[in-house]
C-alpha cells in the first residue's frame, strides 16, 4: 500500500490505524460510516428470515402434508415437537460454543449452515414420503434456527451496544414477522401452481425445496457478514476482551438482575405466545364470534409486530429507561388478557392491548441483558433466555390443553393473566433492585451513552462491583 493512499483514522484506545483512502471516501466501505452500518443491519436482518420463513411451512401446508403422508395430528405435531424440544438444551450450548470455541462470525455460518440443511431434509423426506427423515430435518433445522437468533442477538450488540439496540432487535422482530406472513400466504399457491402445470416429481417436496431458497439467502448472509465483521474489526482496531474464557459453572455468577429477566421473559412469553395457541378457539367459544373473526383477532397480534416493534424500540433508544417500557408492556398485557378474560367486552379491546404488549416487550428486555453481561458470555446469556422461552413453548402449550379439558376457557383466561401478573411483579422487582444495587438500568438514553463511553465495550454497563466476577 502506497504512503500517499492511506491516511489515518485514531481508534478508542488512540492506536493509529490505517484505512484506504478510497474506504474513507465511500460510506458504504468504511466501518465507522452510517451507510457500512446500514449494510450491516440489514444482513443481521436477514439472517432470520429463512428461519423465519421456514419455520411454519408445516402449518402454510398442513392438509398437503396430512394427505400425501397419510398420518395423523399426532404425528403431524411431532414436526414441531422435534424443533422445539432439543432447543431446551442447544440454545444454551450453542450460546456457550459461540463464546468459548467458534466465535460468531464461524458460529453464524454454521448455525446458517444447520437451517438450509435441515430444511432441505426436511423437504427430501417429503419427498419420499419418510415420516422419520422429515423429523430429522426439523430436528436439524430447529438446532440451527433456534441457535442462529443468539448470533444475530450478539451481532446486534457487537455492532449497535452504543446506540440503536432496541430498535435493532425491533427490526430483526419485524423481518421474522414479515417471512412468517410471507410463508403463510404464498406456500399454498406456490403449491397449487406447481400442480396445475403437472410438472413431473413430487408437488410436495418441489414446493418444500423452493421455501429452502429462503434459507440460502440466510447463509449467504451469514457469510458475507462474518467477513465483513472481520474486516471491521482489522481495519478498525475493534477492541477485544483481555482473552477471559467463559465455563458453563459461570452462569451460577451471573448477577440477579439477569435472572430477573429471564423470569420476566418466561412469563410474558407463556402470556401471550400460549394464549395465541388457543387463541382462535378462545375468542369463539369466549366471545361467539365466527371463524373468520376469531382468525383475525388472533392474526392481529403478529400483523401489529410487523411495523410496530421497530417504531416501538426506536423511541425505547431516544428516551431510554427501559424498565419503565418493559413494565408498559407488562400493563397492557395483563389489561387485554384482564378484558378479556374477566368482561364481554368486543374482545378487539383486548387484542389491541396485547399486540401492543407483543411488539413492546422484546426490544428493551433483550437489550438489558447486553447492558448487564460482558461481550465475551453473551452469547451464552441469550442462549440460556432460548432454553428458557423453549422450555415454557414445549411444556406450557401441553397444560394449557389440559387446563381446558378440565376447566374450559375461564380457567385457561386466568391462568395466562396469573402468568401476567407475574411478569408485572417481577418487573418491578427488577425496578427495585437496579435501585438497590444502583446498576443504572432505568437510566435515560443520555445517560447511557456517557456510560458506555467510559466503560470498555467488552464490560458489562452494569455498575455493580460485586456483579464483575471476573
């Protein structure tokens, strides 16, 4: 490299480094450049949309599954079974593998790797009508899926820690969003497209092996990210953590605020995601309304998280005090459960309220974690909150049914809005301790950007002494 083409650039710690001329004069080249962390954003985006898409392509083609196989519900549900079920376990070893071993830019490939692989067996399975090897695939998929979410989290926080993370996380719940509704209202076409022009194979696995192109895009993602990662990190200087390995034994060491949040997360999470489950049900049996009705009360709640989530975590990162949000959300979602449950009032109320509480929570939750864990157990932080949120789908959806094979819908209504209340009280709790502890959770969005400037961005932002075990 010629002297006369380089200049310099000073980095956090005042080491000189040096980047291309023609880097600094193109935004989208150089790291420390908006439009490069706009590119950035959008791949992180786009990891979750295969994912996202693929997801419930089960469900977009339920009855051609059903007949083409020729099995049951039972057998049927094994397909999520199979995805959510192992994820109890993964998401916190994959957590952990990304801190100690691979790294996320490698974990991002391979976890990208595992999703296009696992549908693609998926579909093959179809294909040749092997119930087994379908399951297989889902299996394959679900630990790819499930684990490639705490990259995408942990790219968020790498690259938008300083500003812009709770509407980062919106939008990655936006992309999610937006491929799941995608899926639902293009398989069956796509499907039926395929039958009328008689194309010689098997409708099914075509169609399944077309939604896998969704998880290519993830992959190709994946890869361009974890180069241009490292070259962001070469060219900028990217400060690294003093080479402290995570052991699994530390997750005893993580301070109370951070099991705080995983209570709340479980408990807003069996609130609304078991309520949806039954939801259509409910609003019939509750409310009398049609099916048609009771379909678009429950659809209400994702449509919402489409456009919302993103609006939502960008005002969470101009005002900060993101305990204050968290307990909004946790308002409106004992409030719509609360309606709905204990009135006969239109039950649009209460649909209204809780896809407000839906597109709320998650942004401000899963940015504390990134406030209150060092950079280098991150990965593991957001792994175990997977296992948790896993465990409750695997696990709640099973009592929910029994709950209202004894006690019919009331008792179902009361259990979610115990759940929610839950979620309030330990909210507050959380509210509490960050006072006690003087931890600075609930701080304005001024007040963090002057914190996190003078802590290393390896730390936690968590002021607590005695939290900094290491």
């Amino acid at each position: 490299m010629k002297e006369e083409e380089t200049k310099y650039l000073l980095s956090k710690d005042s080491e000189e480094i040096l980047v291309t001329v023609e880097n600094r004069k193109c935004g989208i080249c150089d790291p420390t450049r908006f439009a490069h962390r706009m590119v950035i954003l959008t791949l992180m985006s786009f990891l979750s949309f295969g994912p996202g898409f693929c997801t419930d392509t089960p469900a977009a083609l339920h009855d051609q599954i059903v007949e083409k196989l020729n099995i049951d519900e039972a057998t049927f549900m094994g397909f999520y079974s199979w995805y959510s079920w192992p994820n109890m376990i993964m998401c916190l070893v994959g957590g952990y593998l990304i801190d100690r071993y691979i790294g996320v830019r490698l974990g991002g490939i391979i976890f990208a790797g595992l999703v296009l692989a696992g549908h693609c067996i998926f579909a093959l399975g179809a294909a040749v009508r092997l119930v087994w090897v379908m399951d297989a695939g889902r299996f394959v998929f679900g630990v790819g899926c499930e684990t490639l979410s705490i990259v995408q989290n942990t790219y968020s926080v790498l690259w938008f820690k300083t500003s812009d993370l709770s509407l980062v996380f919106g939008l990655q719940m936006s992309m999610r969003m937006i491929a799941e509704t995608i899926n639902l209202n293009v398989q069956l076409p796509i499907y039926n497209a395929i039958t009328e022009t008689n194309f010689p194979g098997d409708t099914l696995g075509i169609t399944l092996f077309i939604a896998s192109f969704s998880c290519i895009i993830s992959f190709t993602c994946a890869i361009v990210l974890a180069y241009l990662d490292k070259r962001a990190e070469k060219l900028t200087n990217r400060e690294k953590h003093d080479g402290t390995q995570i052991h699994l034994t530390d997750i005893k060491k993580f301070p109370i605020q951070i099991w705080i949040i995983y209570v709340i997360g479980l408990a807003v999470n069996v609130s609304l995601v078991t309520f949806t489950g039954l939801g259509v049900a409910y609003f019939e049996q509750k409310f009398g309304v049609s099916p048609a009705t009771s379909h678009a009360l429950n659809s209400l709640l994702y449509f919402l998280a489409i456009p919302m989530p993103p609006l939502l975590g960008f005002i969470v990162d101009v005002t900060g005090y993101h305990v204050y949000w968290i307990l909004l959300a946790m308002v409106f979602c004992m409030l719509g459960l609360g309606f709905m449950t204990f009135t006969h009032l239109t039950p649009w109320i209460g649909a209204v309220l809780l896809s407000l509480s839906f597109s709320l929570w998650y942004s401000p939750l899963y940015a504390l974690i990134a406030f209150i864990v060092p950079f280098h157990k991150l990965a593991t932080a957001y792994g175990f909150m997977g296992s948790v949120l896993n465990l409750c789908a695997a696990v709640m959806a099973q009592i929910s049914g029994l709950i209202v094979d004894s006690g019919g819908y009331f008792m179902f209504g009361i259990f979610v809005c115990a759940w929610s209340s839950m979620a309030m009280i330990f909210t507050i709790i959380l509210y509490f301790v960050d006072v006690v502890k003087d931890s600075q959770l609930n701080i304005s969005a001024k007040e963090r950007m002057h914190k996190i400037s003078d802590i290393g961005d390896n730390e936690s932002v968590i002021s607590d002494s005695a939290t900094k075990e290491d």
